[in-house]
C-alpha cells in the first residue's frame, strides 16, 4: 500500500478552493474541501486508478477528477508514494500559473 502525501501546492490549492467558495456558502466550501480530500482516499491502494493526464502523456502523472476539479498525482513506485501536486477548477489551462482566475 502506498502513502498518499498532500504537497504544500496541493494544500494551498485546496486552501484556495475553500476560501473562494466560503465567499459565498461556507458550508459548501467546507463540504468540497473534504470531499476533495477523501477523493484521494484510493490512490493508497489503487494508484493507477486515475487517468494519465492527457496534456502530459506519462503513466506516472495522473489525476482523479472530482465535481468540477481535477486533482493532479504522480506515482512514485519506487518510493512506493503518491504525491498529490495539485487542485484546479476543470475550466482552468492546466499548468496556468496564473493566480488570478477563480480556483
């Protein structure tokens, strides 16, 4: 079994996500933030679960995609660890470093 490992661009993406959504409905960015942590709950066991990411074609990058979000992984076999790299809205380019648009 693997250990699944938030890095801290993951946490501030989800971090994000939450502070958007508090804006407007607390409750509901408090529920998604959860649920988007319990989207990774698999990966321990079933890594390879996910999707390869489609913009990066390689089997160790893949994603799990919840709602409206994609959650972005890579698989270290070797280190038997998935590292979740990042949270972003569906809508956004992947790999935008842009901190402007809405998480």
């Amino acid at each position: 079994m693997a250990d699944v490992v938030w890095t801290p661009r993951a946490y501030a993406d989800l971090e994000a996500i939450g502070d958007y959504h508090a804006l407007t409905s607390p409750g509901y960015a408090e529920a998604l933030v959860r649920r988007l942590l319990r989207a990774t709950d698999r990966l321990g066991t079933f890594p390879e679960s996910g999707r390869v990411v489609p913009e990066i074609g390689d089997d160790s990058m893949r994603e799990v995609i919840h709602r409206n979000y994609r959650i972005v992984y890579m698989m270290l076999s070797d280190e038997e660890r998935v590292e979740v790299l990042t949270v972003f809205h569906a809508s956004r380019q992947f790999g935008s470093a842009s901190g402007d648009a809405d998480p």
